[in-house]
C-alpha cells in the first residue's frame, strides 16, 4: 500500500539478512524505475504514515455534511422501520377478524369434525398473531441513539489515528 517516491508504483515488502536478524523493509522492484532496488526500512514507512496519520485532522465543515448525512440515513431507516411496523399491524388486523369469523362458525356448529377442524386454524391463527406482535416490538425502536451512533463514527473522523 505505499506508493513508490520516483516511480509512483508500488512498493515490495521483503526482509533483509543482517548478522544474527532479518529486517523487514519497503523496495520499488518497477524495472525502469530511478529509484529501483533503493530500499526503505519499514519503521521509517510506518513511522513516517503515522505521523502523516496524526496530522489528519479535518475541516469543521466536514463533521457538518457528515453529521447531516448521517442523519439522513438514519430518519430513512427509522421511516422504514416505521412502514414495516404499520403493515404488522394490518396483518394482525386481518388474522384478527379471520379468527372472528371462525369463532362465530364454531358457535354455530354442532358437527364435532368441524369444531375441531376451526379450533385448529383459529389456534393457528393465534400463532401467527403472537409471531407478528413480537416482531412489531422489536422492530422501530432503534437499540441505539442517534447521538452515540453518530458519536462513534466522528470521533473516528476527528482523529483516524487514534483508532
Ligand atoms: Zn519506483
């Protein structure tokens, strides 16, 4: 990932001998490179990327738009969520009056086949109603606010070196 200073290429991560260790090191390997074979020690790379890294400290604009679009994001989701919470619902609405009018036909009926043919369904129905409403309660409210979401995300913005 580091760009070679002569050719703009990248460079080759390889160790080199010494007397009793191996040192790990940067070389452009380009063939018509000025600086081919020229090789830098990897403390130096980093060293030098990190305080490259340190000094990465961005314009008071940029947390506004970042901030802004994340909040974007984040009002599309909840939207969303709020969407797939109003068609749970209606679902549930639909079961609901389903099992209504099974319950009327059980009522009404004497045939000991069919009651326990609508006792069934309106037990399944039931299931179904339960799994619905446990899904519309978890969903919509988000686990997290916004305001520690987006905390994480620009603390990283304000200082890439830290993390
Ligand atoms: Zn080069």
């Amino acid at each position: 990932m580091v760009a070679c200073g002569s050719c703009g290429g990248l460079l080759t991560a390889a160790w080199s001998k010494g007397r009793s260790k191996r040192y790990p090191y940067d070389v452009c390997l380009a063939r018509y490179c000025a600086g081919k074979g020229k090789s830098v020690r990897k403390e130096k790379v980093e060293g030098e990327f990190e305080a490259l890294l340190r000094q990465l400290t961005p314009v008071p604009e940029l947390f506004t738009i970042a901030k802004a679009m994340l909040r974007d994001l984040w009002d599309a989701r909840l939207g969303q969520a709020d969407r797939g919470a109003a068609q749970i619902e209606k679902e549930i609405a639909a079961i609901e009056a389903k099992t209504g009018q099974l319950v009327e036909r059980l009522i009404e009926t004497d045939s000991p086949t069919l009651i326990a043919a609508h006792e069934a369904q309106i037990v399944k129905l039931e299931e179904q109603k339960m799994a619905l409403a446990d899904r519309g309660a978890s969903s919509g409210q988000p686990r997290m606010t916004f305001e520690a979401v987006s905390r994480t995300a620009l603390t990283f913005l304000a200082n890439p070196w830290k993390i």
